[in-house]
C-alpha cells in the first residue's frame, strides 16, 4: 500500500497551489486519502502522472493543466521593499533589504507565483526562465531525466529554507522566554552553556 511519503516525494515540490491545494503534501494527502485525481500537478506533468499512476496503479491520465515553459520570477523597477515575497518564497532565491528593490536567482526560482500572489504592489512577472532555455531542445527521455534531477533541486532547496526558518523561530521563542527570566536564572543558564561549551572543547581536543 503506498504511503504519503511515496507520494510526496513523486510531486514536482514547487509549492505552487496550482493543483488547488496549498501546497505538494496537502495534494499529497488528498490523492492518497481522498481519491483525488493524480493529473493536476502543473510543474510536473505527464513525468508525475506516469509515475503516481504506477505508484497507485492507476490508468495514465491526461494534464488537467497545460504544462508551462520552465519559468522565474522577475521583479520590476516598481518594487517598495517590502520583504513579503521574501518571506513568501519556498527556495529562498528573492534577496533585497527593507525599502530596496529586490532581485531573484533565476537559478534557484522554482516559478511558483507564490510571491505574485502576496505582493501588493503588482511589480512581478512571471517569464521564461533564462538558465534553462536549452531544455526545450531536449528528447522525451532527456527532458524527464532533468524534470527530475531539477525536482530534486527545489526539493533540496525547500528544506534548506524550511530548516533556516525552524532555526530562526526557535532563536526568537528562546529569547522571548529568556527576557521574561530573571537576572538570577539567566546567570545560572549562563554559567550552565559555558560549562557544557568548555567540556564539549576539552573532548574535541
């Protein structure tokens, strides 16, 4: 019996909501729990849907959605800073600082329209993606060998940002708990780091 994680793993990992749901593990769940159709996975295509009708053993379906060019997010000149595409980026490849226009690793861009949708001032495109222009002059099969190295690329990107947000988040939960501390305990926490550091240095000599 296949499992969700099976399942997961076969999605083409841009987070995008085009198949309707939030994200690849919300489809995920739906295709594994609910019977929903395995042909609405936009980025992936028919490479996703042979592979899910394998995994499931289901009848190969048409896309119920077109398959776009490869695709990147472009920032306009219009750009206020506001970080919210920064935030909102799955592969952490929007870089900018507060009240500056940003910029967009083409590489890293998975096209997910996820920061067209929550930016408020309408200053993002979506366009053919540059660094991958030569892919349309490939076969059948050589397309399918690099939509899935490529898969593998966004997936390793999205728990690259995933982890650096857990950290972040857990940082700010720390500090939030210690300013509410008082000086008596956070000089015993303190005291408590510093011998646990100074053991760790004398092991690793």
């Amino acid at each position: 019996m296949p499992n969700l994680k099976q399942i997961e793993d076969i999605l083409a990992q841009t987070q995008c909501g085009e198949c309707g749901y939030d994200g690849c593990s919300p489809y995920a769940e739906a295709i594994l729990n609910e019977d929903i159709a395995i042909n609405r996975c936009r980025p992936g295509g028919e490479l996703v849907i042979k592979k899910l009708a394998k995994l499931l053993n289901k009848p190969i379906i048409r896309p119920a959605l077109p398959q776009e060019k490869i695709s990147t997010a472009n920032i306009l000149t219009s750009c206020i800073g506001c970080t919210l595409c920064i935030q909102a980026c799955p592969t952490d490849c929007i870089t900018g600082a507060p009240r500056k226009l940003h910029t967009v690793n083409n590489y890293n861009c998975s096209g997910c329209k996820l920061c067209v949708k929550i930016c408020p001032e309408n200053c993002i495109d979506i366009i053919p993606n540059p660094e991958f222009s030569f892919v349309e002059n490939l076969s059948q099969d050589e397309k399918d060998k690099w939509q899935e190295n490529r898969r593998n690329e966004i997936l390793d990107l999205v728990i690259k940002r995933n982890n650096k947000a857990n950290k972040k988040l857990k940082t700010k939960k720390k500090n939030i708990k210690e300013a509410s501390l008082s000086e008596e305990q956070l000089e015993l926490i303190n005291k408590a780091r510093k011998k646990s550091k100074d053991k760790y240095s004398t092991k690793n000599k």
